[in-house]
C-alpha cells in the first residue's frame, strides 16, 4: 500500500469518527430532560392495636370553608409549628360554619390526633380532598387548641398515610 493511500483512508478513516461523533454529540444535545418523578408525601401504613401515632407522622390538608381569605394556610401552618406534616392547603368545595375533619374512618388514631387539636371539630364522613387527613376549617374557627397532644395511641389496627421519611 502506498503511503498517499494509506494517508487517504486514515483521513477518511478520522472525518467518519467526527461525523459519528458530531451526530451523537447533537442527539444527546437536542434529547428532553429526564422527567423527575414526584416522591409521594404518605404511605399507606397499618398501626397495630397499642401502637403510637405522633404528629411528625401524620400528614394534614387544610382547606378553607370560610370566607377569610388565608385561613387554610394560616391554619396549616399552626398545624405545621406544632409537628405535623403539611399537605395541600385551599378551598373546600362548600362554606361551613364549623370546623370539621373528613374521614371514612371516626376511630382512626391519625384523625383522633388531628382532632384533638381543635376546639370543638367534628369528624364528618367524606372523601379526602388532599394528602393524608382532611381538615375543614368553618367560619367559626379562631385558634387551636393550647394543650398540645403530641401522641395517640390505636385501639385497634388501622392504616393511614404516613409521611414519608418520618421514623
């Protein structure tokens, strides 16, 4: 082989790996972003009967049955300063008077916590609007309660969205 040939196809040989590259280099540039993928706030988790339910494990979404502009998140973030895991926070789908906690289940511990957070709220039953326990604060709500509960502990099994990364 003569040394302008082989000089030939070492170049040709060279612009094909530039041009590979060059193509490559252009897909990876021009490809979409991998989409995050949300991390979920709660889980569903089962407590056993004599087991404990604390406020940094329960997730709490508030939503404003008033006509107070800002009572959801003001209230949330009471429920926030006091150990609870935030969740959404808006408007519930009607007024009410009253201040009142959504749930299928009355007995559970997690909606007991929560409750007893409030002066005079009632558990309702009704589908959650948000993450973890659904909180309707009415017209009539002014402040929680000053005792603190910081635990509860569960008369019988039951399940409710823990909060993610809570021990």
């Amino acid at each position: 082989m003569s040394g302008a040939l082989r000089t030939a196809l070492t170049l040709a040989g060279l612009a094909l790996l530039v041009v590979v590259g060059a193509l490559w280099g252009w897909s990876a540039l021009t490809a979409p972003f991998p989409k995050e993928q949300p991390v979920a706030i709660c889980e569903d988790t089962t407590v056993p009967a004599g087991g404990e339910v604390r406020r940094d494990q329960v997730v709490v979404s508030v939503f404003n049955g008033s006509r107070r502009s800002g009572l959801a998140g003001s209230t949330s973030a009471l429920l926030e300063e006091r150990g609870f895991v935030a969740g959404d926070v808006g408007d519930a789908p009607s007024e009410t008077a009253t201040t009142q906690i959504w749930s299928s289940d009355p007995t559970n511990p997690a909606v007991d916590l929560v409750r007893r957070q409030f002066k005079r709220a009632k558990v309702v039953p009704g589908d959650s609007l948000g993450d973890g326990i659904t909180v309707v604060v009415g017209e009539k709500f002014q402040a929680l309660r000053k005792k603190q509960v910081e635990s509860v502990t569960a008369r019988a099994d039951a399940t409710y969205c823990r909060a993610t990364g809570s021990e």
